[in-house]
C-alpha cells in the first residue's frame, strides 16, 4: 500500500468504476460522484493521517485498487469509529490481495493511530466483503447496523463488524 499520486485517479476509475465493483457502492459512479468521492479520500489523509491507499501487486506494481482507514461517517451509521475499507478491480478478487491490505491496515489501525477498536461496514448481499471480515477474526455488531440507501437502495441496511485491539493483538499473537 502506498500514497496515492494525483496519476492513479484515471486508472484507479477505469479499472473499479465497473458494474461489477460498483455493484454495491451505489452503482457505476458519474463524474460528479467520482470527484467527490477522491476528495474525501483526500481528505481522510489530510484530517486524520490515514486513508485508503492504493494497494499495488508487488510482482509489476499494477493497480489492484484501495485498502485503508478512515473515520466512519455514514449517515445513520456510527460515527467517529474508525474504520478499515477496501476496493479492489474484479480480476484482483480472491487472490489474497485484500486480506494483505487489510491485515496492514488494522496493524496500523491498532499499533500507530491507538484504536481500541475498529469496524467495517458493507450490505448484507455483499458476502464476499463481509466473509473477508470474519476471516479477519472481526465479529457482527448488529447493535452498530443502520439503514442507509447510498450503496443499495432495494436493500439499505448496512450490516457491522468489528474487532478491538485486544481481539486482534490475540489472533496475531502478540501482547499489548
């Protein structure tokens, strides 16, 4: 995972702004969508220390898509939680890319930013998100779940997983 260069925009759109990515973000995203959705990524980084960075294979550096933190801001949702979030373009799934980025990401969630816990949010359809969450070792949090149509506006409610410090510090054998 690294920084994000103002010349991974175009591609990080081209090779995730697809149906099939989308399917449970809301839908292919417009221009407008997009610019918007860079901003905030921007922004996490600038307000926080912390974003969703771009994740890159490691054999040829090509662009797999984004893992990372942010604080939790979806309406309804619970807000200020921090949060690890990944997309990656459909060729990079089930290869093992996310669960590197995020197993990354929660060490740096926990060991440099001090969160006692964190979260991860996706709807209930989107079982290849939230099965990646338990293998994590994060567990349901239905007292955290809301409704929230911006990502699926048949099926709105966004279901919660999450895993506190200690919790992972155990399942990587290591000692606070």
């Amino acid at each position: 995972m690294r920084d994000w260069r103002e010349e991974d925009w175009p591609e990080f759109w081209r090779l995730t702004n697809t149906p099939a990515v989308m399917r449970w973000l809301g839908g292919v995203a417009d221009a407008a969508t997009r610019t918007a959705a860079q901003t905030r990524v921007e922004g996490y980084r600038r307000d926080h220390g912390h974003t969703f960075w771009v994740v890159e294979r490691k054999d040829d550096g090509a662009l797999l898509g984004f893992c990372g933190l942010k604080r939790s801001n979806q309406a309804g949702g619970p807000i200020g939680m921090m949060e690890v979030g990944w997309r990656l373009r459909e060729d990079a799934w089930g290869k093992g890319y996310a669960s590197e980025a995020a197993v990354a990401s929660l060490d740096l969630a926990f060991d440099r930013f001090g969160a006692d816990e964190v979260i991860a949010l996706t709807v209930q359809g989107n079982t290849g998100s939230w099965g990646l969450m338990l293998r994590l070792g994060m567990e349901r949090r239905e007292d955290l779940d809301f409704d929230n149509a911006d990502f699926d506006p048949e099926l709105p409610r966004i279901i919660v997983h999450a895993i506190s410090r200690e919790s992972w510090q155990a399942a990587r054998g290591m000692t606070s």
